[in-house]
C-alpha cells in the first residue's frame, strides 16, 4: 500500500487535532481576556469537583480545562497511530506533541497552584504555540501532498528562499512571545511594537520572494497569499486590541468588544505562525537545497566554457 493512503486516516485524525487545538487556544485566551486565570484554586480538579459550579470566571477555566483534556487524549492516540503507522519523521514528531502537550499539563497546573503569572503564564503561552504548529506540521507531513510531491525547483534568488521563510517563522514565534510577555504582564509593550516592525518587513519580503520567484508554483503561491492575509488581518486587530486594551484600563471588568478583539489577536497570532510554518515546510520539500544547484551551475559553466574553443576550433 502506498504511504499516503497508508497514512489517510492518521491525516484526517493531525488536522482534527490540530482544529481542537484552535479551540483549545481560544479557550486559553477566553481566560485570561476575561481576568478569569485565578478563578479555580486548584488542580486537577476543581473546588475539589470533577464538574465546579458554572458561574463567573469558572466557566471559563473550567472549558480550558476540558479543552485540554481533549487534545490530551488526541494527542496521545495520535501519538500512538504514528508508531505504528507512520515514517520515521512522522512518528519522532508525534511523540515530540505528546511530550509538549504533557509539559503544557504541568505548566498549567504550576501556574494554578503556584502562581507567578508574568513568567508561568507566559511559558503555557509559548508552549501552547510550539505545540499548535508541531500538530500542523504533523497534518502537512501525513497528507497525500507531501508524500506525493517532489523536488524540482530550484532557486537562483537571494536570500535563499528555504532559509528566509524559516527566519521569518522564527521571528513571527519570537513575536508572539513578545506578545504573550505583554498580555501576561511580564513587561510593557514596547518588545512587542519592535517585534511587529520587524515581522511585518520580514513576512512582506517572504511573500514577495514566493510570488516573484515561484508564482506559478500553486502550493507555494497559495502558502504565501494565506501569510500575507493573517499579516494582514493581524494588523488591523492588532490596532483595535490596543485601542481595546486602553479603554479597559478604565473599565471595572472586560468588556466584550475588549474579549472579543484581543481573543482574535491571540487565534490570528496563531493561525499566522502556523501558515509561516507550513510555507517553510513547503519550501524545504519542493526546492532543492543550494548544494546541487550550485554544482550543476558550476558544471553548466565548466561545460559551456569548453564547448567555445570546439567552436573556435571549427
């Protein structure tokens, strides 16, 4: 049997994980939009109950909770499926979710039962993240696509394209840090802003070098329009969150446009590292490293040199 119809039903299962996990990320960002992160005192039950009274800042915990629950138990079965199905990426990547989502379990529990949110909360964020796109790559590496595509393209620009779309999904991580340092408390909003400037010029760069380069190449181009378009988005709800953010310093309690707002900026934040990610991964599998091509330039020109003298010779 073929390895990508070997692998069809574990992809379906990565990209339902990976949709839970969105969910799972809203509900995080519900709780702390929402002053909601101290509601429950301990772990892992709450109040001492499997189920806790469903009043006030509770229910958002405790859906946090049951969301994470969840992506515990996919990721585990997906784990499991990739031993014993998938290829030797595939399964070191599973067991890698599985670890991180079981570090993200005790980080949560840290930050409940010791407190200490600028630093605990900020690290369940950035683990939240590394966990999301580790679940992505899972679905990218499993689908029928990248089993059946190959690598025929070369790249003759500079900077390289395999290595810029992997510094700008490292910056856009690196961003998000920024922001989580911010949304948790852990200092002001100034790394966050550089951070911006600098993603945005890197994200604009990256595209521009997909289309220009690759325009014709479909599952590239489509890659890029996505980043551009969460760039995009990213910006416009990046000014109403803080516009959002400005007016709740004067409010008794989170309004819902404030929810509303920096809820989406954490998902957008999310959905664009993950899209960052899978152009990488799209490039590094479609485009041929710089060594062979730099060998077969060199031999096309050892070649073309010796070809003149023949003809000089005639």
């Amino acid at each position: 049997m073929p390895e990508a119809e070997k692998l069809q039903g574990v992809h379906r299962f990565a990209v339902a994980t990976a949709s839970v996990t969105v969910l799972l990320l809203m509900a995080g960002a519900l709780v702390t939009s929402n002053d909601a992160a101290d509601s429950v005192p301990d772990w892992p039950l709450a109040y001492g109950r499997i189920i806790p009274p469903l009043v006030g800042g509770i229910r958002y915990e405790f859906a946090h909770r049951v969301f994470a629950a969840t992506v515990t138990i996919l990721t585990v079965i997906l784990a499991v499926w990739l031993a014993r199905r998938g290829a030797k990426t595939a399964r070191r990547l599973g067991w890698t979710a599985l670890l991180l989502v079981i570090a993200q379990a005790l980080l949560g529990a840290l930050r409940v039962l010791e407190g200490h949110p600028a630093v605990t909360a900020t690290m369940h964020a950035t683990l939240a993240q590394i966990f999301f796109v580790t679940v992505v790559s899972l679905a990218l590496i499993t689908s029928a696509w990248w089993h059946n595509a190959s690598e025929s393209l070369d790249d003759r620009g500079s900077p390289r394209l395999r290595p810029l779309t992997a510094i700008t999904a490292a910056a856009i991580f690196v961003q998000l840090i920024l922001g989580a340092g911010f949304r948790h408390g852990a200092f002001g909003i100034l790394p966050h802003l550089i951070g911006f400037i600098v993603v945005t010029v890197l994200i604009i760069w990256t595209c521009r070098s997909v289309r220009k380069r690759f325009g014709q190449v479909r599952d590239l181009r489509r890659w890029g329009i996505l980043l551009q378009t969460f760039l995009g988005t990213q910006v416009l709800l990046g000014i109403a969150a803080y516009g959002a953010v400005v007016q709740a310093m004067h409010s008794v309690q989170p309004s819902m446009s404030y929810v509303i707002v920096t809820v989406a900026h954490v998902l957008v934040g999310a959905l664009t590292l993950a899209s960052s990610v899978v152009l990488t991964l799209s490039c590094y599998r479609l485009i041929r490293p710089n060594a062979p091509v730099a060998l077969r330039s060199a031999m096309e020109t050892t070649r073309a040199g010796g070809a003149r003298p023949e003809s000089s010779r005639a």
